[in-house]
C-alpha cells in the first residue's frame, strides 16, 4: 500500500478513529487502526468491539492495500507535522512496517496483519431514516449531562432514544437520560420513517463520538436503528454501536405534573449567581438553599467550615414562601442548557421534584430531586 493524503485531512481521519480506540485493552490489534486504501479513497477504520467508526477521506493511492498501525502514535505524528503537509503513507508487507514521510520527517512504525483486525458484524436495520445533525446534536446534547455514571444501573448509563406521544398528541423522536438525581427530556418532531424505529439506550461513549458528527446544522444524518445497534453516517463517517442490553425505566412515573409554584428567571442571571454563592459550598454536598419570595429569589450556602454566601435575584413569583435546597452541580448543569432568555420552574413542596423548562416549550423538560438543606 502507498498513498500520499493532504494532512489536514488525515489528521481529521486520524483524530476520529484513535478517540474510539481504548488505551487501556489486553488484545494489541484493538489499540490499532485499520488502513484500506483503494480507488482514490483511503478508510480509516477503528473499534473497541462495541463502537466502530469508519472514516473516509480522499487520497492519491499509487498501491491499494491495507494495514493496521498504533492509531494513538499516528495520530500524535499528524498532529505535530506542519500544516499543509502532504503526508506519504508507505506500508511494506515484508517487513511489517509502515513508513510515514512528510518533508523531512520519516518514521517507521510497526504494524499487524490486517486479517487480525476485527470487523463488527453487519445487523438487519429494522429502521433507517434521516434526520437534520441540528436536530440529532440538540436532542442528544441537552440530555447527556443526565446520563449515570453508577455502573450497577447499566441501562441508565446511556441515552434512551425511541419513539412516543409528545406533549401536543402527535409521535415524537425522544431522548431520556437519568441518573436517578436528574432528568432530561428532549423532543424532536418525527423524521419520516422512523415510526416503526425501536426503543434503544444509546451508550454514554457512543453519545460523545457522535458528537462529532454533528457540525454542519444543515448535513442530513442516515441513522440506522436494530433491536442490537444503531448506526449514524455521513457522507465520509460511519459510526455504528452496540446499544445497551437492559430495559429503561418508566421515566414518565417521575416527571411531576401537580407542580403549581411557578418561578420564572432569567436563565444567564440565575447560573451565574447558583455558581458564585456555590463557592463557599463543601465540595461533598454543594448544597444551595433557594428562598422564594414574592416577586424574589434568595439564593443562599452555607458551609461552617469555608463561609456563608447569599445572592437576590428579581425574578416572576406570586406564591406562598417556599424554601428548598438543590445541589449546586445539578442546577447548574440544568440552567445552562436553556438555550431562550427564560427558565420557568414549577415547585410542590421542598421534599418533591422540581421541573424545568425553557419559556412556554415543552418539547426540552427537566426534572431535579431537591436536597435537604
């Protein structure tokens, strides 16, 4: 195999498939990535046998053919090249060796067969459908920051991603994440063809190297759903995943709906004022006392061992005094993602769920847990 490929490009390959590889695994083959070059196109294939990603990317092959190298230590080589660099790729069977050329720079690096590589087996979709990456970037980026990081509640260790009656009555495409602390509820509307797509809880990792599928706001995402794995594809990137074997709970037993106490603020006024009283908060609880008045919300810590801390805001409130405690990470991670001027939170009682949503929209909910304070 020989192939010569603009830098910028490979870095970018490169860069995608070394962030699927697990630094720390006990079978050699899975810290590599697989190099296939044919035609004008070279693919850079990786996996950690639960993700796998291909990218592909334009190049000159002079000898199509394929092999595997250390997908960390050809990214860091990329990476320091000078930009522009036209990089050549140079892989000799014999030897075992991949020769890596760009000015003058030269490295050799040592490679395995490709026959070794493992290729994640092709499933039977049982949906494909296409949706906007704005709208995908959106549903998964305001739910993540709810997903468990407790490894005994696997199935909550992801995204739940399916199909339901949104608040309006028609079918939506919903994201759920839930740590048992917080919840995030995202709606989109339903892509054409999705209807029959089944329910899957997309993995924490899965989420985050999608992510970076989902630039361009106007490119159309090909996402391919199975009972087993789900796959997002671009023109030039493939990213198929198992999905988590378990079964997500009933979400919508915990999102209140007797809320009556309605607090509006302005959502910028009131993360930075949760983060600057939570300064002097112990790092263990971070709790945050919330104070409401009529009209006014006092926002209040108080840590024995580092201090005391308080802050008045003007916000919209007509009902009885309330006072109630949140920790300060959870407001805070709930308040940024509210993307209009407003937050409207409806209150109980100090001892039940709050809600939150953005303005009048009910397709982005959010649900805390209070603590006591």
């Amino acid at each position: 195999m020989k192939i010569s490929i603009e830098r910028g490009t490979l870095l970018k390959a490169v860069a995608q498939a070394q962030s699927v590889v697990e630094r720390r695994n006990t079978i050699p083959i899975l810290a590599n990535v697989l190099i296939e070059a044919e035609g004008d196109t070279v693919q850079f294939r990786a996996t950690d046998l639960d993700i796998e990603v291909v990218d592909r990317a334009n190049a000159q092959v002079e000898r199509a053919g394929a092999t595997t190298v250390a997908a960390t230590t050809l990214h860091e080589i990329v990476r320091k090249l000078p930009d522009g660099a036209l990089v050549s790729l140079t892989a000799d069977a014999a030897t075992g060796r991949l020769t890596v050329e760009a000015g003058r720079s030269n490295f050799s690096l040592a490679t395995l067969p490709r026959e070794d590589f493992p290729v994640m087996a092709t499933a039977e979709y049982q949906s494909n459908f296409a949706a906007k990456a704005a709208v995908l970037r959106r549903l998964f980026d305001k739910s993540k920051f709810a997903i468990s990081t407790e490894e005994t509640r696997y199935y909550l260790n992801g995204v739940y991603m399916h199909i339901t009656d949104g608040s309006t009555g028609d079918r939506v495409l919903r994201c759920v994440a839930t740590d048992g602390h917080r919840l995030a509820r995202i709606d989109a509307d339903l892509p054409g063809g999705a209807e029959a797509m089944p329910g899957v809880i997309v993995p924490r990792k899965t989420v985050g190297e999608l992510r970076k599928l989902l630039d361009d706001d106007d490119m159309d995402i090909a996402v391919s759903v199975s009972e087993t794995k789900v796959r997002f594809a671009t023109p030039n990137i493939t990213l198929t995943s198992k999905v988590i074997d378990g079964t997500f709970p009933d979400y919508t037993r915990v999102i209140p709906v007797g809320n009556t106490r309605r607090l509006e603020v302005d959502a910028t006024e009131f993360a930075q004022a949760v983060d600057r009283v939570a300064t002097v908060s112990s790092e263990r609880s971070r709790a945050v006392k919330l104070q409401l008045e009529e009209d006014r919300l006092i926002l209040s810590v108080n840590a024995p061992d580092s201090g005391a801390a308080e802050e008045e805001l003007a916000v919209a409130y007509s009902d009885e005094h309330l006072d109630i405690g949140f920790n300060a990470k959870y407001l805070l991670e709930i308040a940024n993602q509210v993307d209009r001027e407003n937050a409207v939170f409806m209150f109980n009682s100090s001892g039940d769920p709050t809600l939150m949503r953005e303005g009048n929209d009910d397709s982005a909910v959010y649900v805390v847990m209070p603590m006591r304070v």
